[in-house]
C-alpha cells in the first residue's frame, strides 16, 4: 500500500458513490483498513469496486505494468467496468451484453479474444500459484514446463486485458478478490473469452472469493490448459 493508492481511493470514492443513487464502494484500501467492508460484495445494492493502484510493487518499481480498475456490481451480478493503464493511455471498457471496446491513441476499436493455439507447447501465459492449495499450486506449476512461454507481469489489469486483446492466451488465479477480479471477468468475457474454476467448472462470480480460476481467451484455450491440470 502507497499514499498512491490511498489518495486514489478517497478521491474515486465519493464520485462514483455520487454516480448511482444507494451504492458504496469496496475498495481494497478501505477493506484493508476495515475487513468488515468486504460483506458489501454480497449486498443486493449497487456496489463499486476500486482498485486505485493494481500492481503497486510494479508502480514502486517504477515500472509501466500498473493499472486502475472499476466495476459496478448490481445483485452479484457485474455490469460495467473499466480498466486504464495510465502510462500508455489505454482504456478497456464493457458492459454486460454491450461487448468490450479499447480505446488507444485516440481511437476505439472493439475487444476480441480470438483463438489460442491448438497445441499446449504453444500456450502463452501467466501462472499466478500464491494462496492456492497445495494440490493445485503443484499442478499448475507442473504446466510452466509444458507452455510455449511464461509472461506474468504481476498486475491484473494487464494480464486481463492482454487475454482480453488476444495477446497472451491464460491466467491462472486463486486469491479472487473483488477489486482484482470483478473488472477483467467482464472485459475478457465480453472480448469471447472465459474465466471459470477448474476445480468446480463454474463461471467466475464476484462473490466467489476463492478457488484455482483460468482466464482464458477462449473456451479452447481454457479446456487446454484445464484438462490438462485436472488429471495431474
């Protein structure tokens, strides 16, 4: 946690509570400050979710690979969210039904997945294993060997919208909390893509807190990589 964060988050908070009548924010600052705050996710009122500075040691380090994520969640249910990617500029945007749009120098051109490969050896991706279980830390680390190539850049908001820009093909997660997760599920869902349990094969929920997750660019890609773990 920087003063970065901080200061980000009070200053989003009262603008987008002002936003829509009866929200509240859940932000990961005020959660870290107050736990009790994270029950917002399972309330039936609007709620928005923060993250003022996703990837903060990338942002300490003095590296581009930071971003800003926000969400709106109606009954458990996300319908709006945006990631921006402040060094460059760039802006994802979706909304439920509405597609996922990238704004980028000046123009806007409409998020799509595309297809991974067909062959494991040549899957692109990120492996975040911190927080899983024993059982799925080893089975999805067993897959590192078995990709065409790892390219983690510890920040959600860029490894969601580069599955969401058919620039890498899989994520993997098992810390899902709201500010991390909320946004990128929806964008990369909308940009064709999936984001679902492997352990459950259920779709991704913002009041889903926990569990070894895939974000995949399509359904493909997360049956490769999926299947493949699984029987490890």
């Amino acid at each position: 946690m920087t003063i970065a964060d901080r200061e980000a988050e009070l200053w989003l908070t009262p603008r987008l509570e002002a936003l829509v009548a009866g929200s509240h924010v859940l932000g990961e600052e005020a959660v870290a400050a107050d736990p009790s705050r994270l029950r917002l996710i399972e309330s039936d009122a609007p709620v928005w979710t923060v993250d003022p500075v996703d990837g903060t040691s990338n942002f300490i380090a003095g590296r581009e690979t930071f971003g800003v994520m926000v969400a709106l969640v109606r009954s458990g249910v996300t319908e709006q969210a945006w990631i921006y990617l402040p060094v460059s500029g760039d802006l994802a945007v979706a909304g439920r039904g509405g597609g996922a749009w990238w704004h980028s120098g000046g123009g806007t051109a409409r998020l799509d997945a595309g297809h991974g490969p067909d062959d494991l050896r040549e899957i692109v991706g990120a492996f975040n294993t911190r927080f899983m279980p024993d059982e799925w830390r080893e089975r999805v680390e067993s897959l590192v060997g078995c990709v065409g190539r790892e390219a983690n850049d510890l920040c959600s908001a860029v490894d969601y919208t580069a599955v969401a820009r058919g620039l890498k093909d899989i994520v993997t997660y098992h810390r899902m909390m709201p500010w991390d997760h909320v946004p990128g599920s929806l964008i990369v869902r909308e940009a064709g893509g999936v984001v679902r349990d492997m352990a459950s094969g259920a779709d991704y929920a913002p009041r889903k807190l926990a569990g070894p997750h895939l974000v995949a660019r399509d359904e493909h890609s997360w049956h490769l990589v999926a299947d493949v773990a699984r029987r490890r």
